[in-house]
C-alpha cells in the first residue's frame, strides 16, 4: 500500500528521461540503473519519514543526480520531524547498500554491479550531505539554525552557506564538465529559493495567524520579522504583551 502511494507520486524529470535514453544509447544502462535505483531508494526513506509524520506530498521528482520532494503543507512544522524525515533518505540509502553487500557476498550480484553500487552510493551520499540548498545537508543544517536563530533569518543564513559552499564546489569541479549541469540546477534552485523569500515567510505569518499554535515554549520579541519556528511568542505592544494571533492581526 505504502509503495503503491510512492510510486503514484513519483514523476520523472525530462532531463532523466532524456539521460536514460541516451544511456541505452550508449552501453550505459547498467550505470543509469543503479543510479535511479539509489535515488529511488533515498527518495522512498524520506517518503516513509512522511507517511509516519503525516506531512502532506504533493510529488517526488526524480533528477539524473538525486530526487526533490515537495510537499503541500505548513512551513512551521516540528523541526525534530523535519531532521528525521531529512535523515531517513540517507538510512535507506545505506540499508540498500548492506543489502547489496549481502547479495554480493552470496554471489547474487557480481563484482562489476557491486562496484558500481559501492562507487556511486558514496558519491551520491556525500554530495546529497553539502549544505547547499536543496541537498539533505542544507536542510539538516537549517533545522540546527532555526534551533538558534529566528525563521527569517535562518533563511538567508542558508541562502549564504549554500552559495558558499557551491562556490567551493565549483572551484573543485571546474575543470570537470560533467558537474556543469548540477551546478547550474543548483544556482537556480538557491535563486528560486530566495526569490520566494518573501512569500514563504508571509505564508509562516499568515500560519501563526490562522493555525493554532501547539508549541509549548513562548518567547518575548517586538518585531514580526523575529518570529521563531516551533515557538509561541508575546508581542510587546503599548506596555503590555499581546499573543501572536493578537498582534498579527491588529497589523494586517
């Protein structure tokens, strides 16, 4: 049932469409297969980290180089669920490769298939834990921020690490064109995410305005623009403290 629910989500990108046809093309299938297969396989550990939250999915995307899920619900979720969720593709990802190492163990599997499993789990592993946006290392990164810093800030702080860390990433990688393509939908990833700043976080006050806020923790500000994910806050408002929803509404 819960792959079932997976596979009725996914939809492939036109760039993996078009590298996988020129991968049987090119003597390359068995490439393009282990590949898809980790993606897949990241992908379904974040789906399941979903299901067991109850997040909203709207549709997992499957790329050439990893997969993005995007999803149609609040901004303000528990941020301990949003480090597991994040977490769980990277655990499913390592439990597929313990299973090829048992099938390789047991001569199931060749050599050649194992080697491919091991050279681009690693890969893939690694360069989906960089904290640039929309990688699995921005997003843990981010949980870690919004544990110290206000959402709105948060934000841009990972907007710069992102294009920080790309920056790195291409210098490493420059002389290599094989990495232009992932460079390239990386900057218009972060571009976009930036973009829609101003959206996203008026969508995050328009929660704290409508949905009941069911955190525990309050904290003291006087600016709309320092609110907090997973916090409840107290406007100081004409010498005397007002709730959020109070606040908020009297603004808009």
């Amino acid at each position: 049932m819960i792959i079932k629910k997976f596979l009725s989500k996914i939809s492939f990108s036109s760039y993996t469409i078009i590298l996988v046809f020129l991968a049987f093309l090119t003597g390359l299938f068995k490439e393009i297969i282990v590949i898809s297969i980790i993606i897949i396989i990241h992908e379904f550990g974040h789906f399941i980290g979903i299901i067991r939250y109850k997040w909203n999915i709207k549709k997992v995307t499957i790329y050439p180089f990893g997969g993005i899920i995007t999803l149609d619900d609040d901004i303000d979720k528990p941020l301990k669920e949003e480090f597991i969720i994040t977490l769980s593709g990277p655990l499913f990802q390592e439990l597929l490769f313990i299973l090829i190492i048992l099938l390789y163990q047991f001569n199931i599997i060749n050599e050649y298939i194992y080697t491919l499993f091991k050279n681009y789990n690693f890969t893939i592993l690694i360069f989906n834990l960089l904290p640039i946006y929309p990688l699995d290392g921005s997003k843990l990164l981010n949980v870690f921020i919004n544990k110290i810093f206000n959402f709105r800030l948060s934000y841009f702080i990972n907007i710069i690490i992102s294009l920080l860390f790309l920056s790195v990433f291409f210098i490493i990688f420059k002389n290599d064109s094989s990495y232009y393509i992932i460079i390239v939908f990386l900057i218009y990833q972060i571009f976009y995410y930036y973009k829609n700043r101003y959206i996203v976080f008026n969508r995050f006050i328009l929660e704290k305005a409508l949905r009941k806020n069911k955190y525990i923790e309050y904290k003291k500000i006087n600016n709309i623009k320092k609110m907090y994910r997973n916090k409840k806050h107290l406007f100081k408002k004409n010498n005397r403290y007002v709730t959020e929803k109070e606040y908020i509404k009297s603004r808009f």
